[in-house]
C-alpha cells in the first residue's frame, strides 16, 4: 500500500477547522467514542506537557490555549490550514516553530533531541495503513525527545473494540471517505 498522507490532511480546511471543535472535541468525542474532551483529553494534555513542547497532528490548536503562559511550542503538520489556524489560536507569542512535515519522513536532524513533551492527539488514526506501517511515525517522534521526555497522545481505535451505533456510523463513513484508517 502506497502511503498518501495528504488524504488525511486535505479534509482540514479553513471552513472543517471552523467545525471541528464542535463536531469533534464536542458532539463526537462525547456521544461516539464516550470519551469527553474537557473531563478526559484536556487534562491528559496538561498532564504530560513539558516546558518545551512539540505538537503534531494540530487540529485547531484547542489543547494549546490551556498551556502555560511560559510554554515554548512547536508545531507540526502536513497541513498550513491547520498550522496557521492552531498558531493563530494559541497565541503567536507562544509558538516557537512551525514545521510542515510529513511524519512518515524522518526529521531533520536539527529537531533530534529537543522536546521534553510531544503530542500526537488524534494523528494516529488519521494516517494511512496499519500499526506496522504507522510504527515509523512513532519512532521519528522519539528521536526529537529528549533523554527524559515524553510522548503521548489520543486516537480513535477501530479493531477489537465495540463502539456505540453513533461511533459505528461515524467510523464506517470516515473510513469510507479515507479521513480514517484506524487499523491497529
């Protein structure tokens, strides 16, 4: 299977983006995966979030108007919507680097080595192919930790669990539009 990560990117436009904190962090999160943002996923977030953060994957940029006014962010995807959008609603002061990267290539080297948190919330199941294709992904990541650092995230799983009728729904049109392929 040839891997296009530009079909899990495109579907974040100006206007998606202007949606998906209601549909995704909102309606989605706690009806179809039952796992809610606010109550779950924020404190998740802030609880593995070092001083030097790189965030990949990043959405609107929700998780990071609740970082540290301190915090030094970095930011990572395929995607300049979502780059502008996340910088944008965080806080430019914030933001310390915007790269756009797709995360199947390795990173440049200058990256090795200087996070002490990275996160991937919602990216794993927005890649293509399985865990042994997507295993690459996480080892790219680990390479720009530091000795002590931290990588954690959040994904949708599909194999081996049992969603509610609503989640089944939403999975079987994500996956038939290509927005997910969530293959563990």
């Amino acid at each position: 299977m040839k891997k296009n990560t530009d079909d899990g990117a495109k579907i974040y436009t100006p206007l998606t983006l202007k949606l998906y904190d209601w549909w995704v962090l909102g309606v989605s999160n706690r009806l179809a995966w039952g796992c809610p943002t606010k109550e779950h996923l924020l404190p998740h977030f802030l609880e593995h979030l070092g001083n030097n953060h790189l965030d990949i994957g990043v959405g609107t940029g929700f998780y990071l108007t609740h970082v540290p006014e301190s915090s030094l962010i970095s930011l990572m995807d395929l995607n300049e919507a979502s780059l502008n959008a996340a910088s944008t609603r965080a806080g430019e002061s914030k933001i310390k680097h915007k790269i756009s990267h797709d995360v199947f290539e390795p990173y440049p080297a200058a990256l090795h080595g200087q996070f002490d948190s990275i996160s991937m919330f919602y990216l794993l199941h927005c890649l293509p192919g399985n865990i042994s294709t997507k295993s690459c992904v996480i080892r790219n990541a680990a390479q720009a930790l530091t000795d002590d650092g931290t990588l954690y995230g959040a994904t949708i799983l599909g194999d081996g669990v049992v969603h509610n009728s609503f989640g089944q729904k939403l999975m079987r049109i994500y996956n038939q539009k290509g927005v997910m392929t969530p293959t563990y």
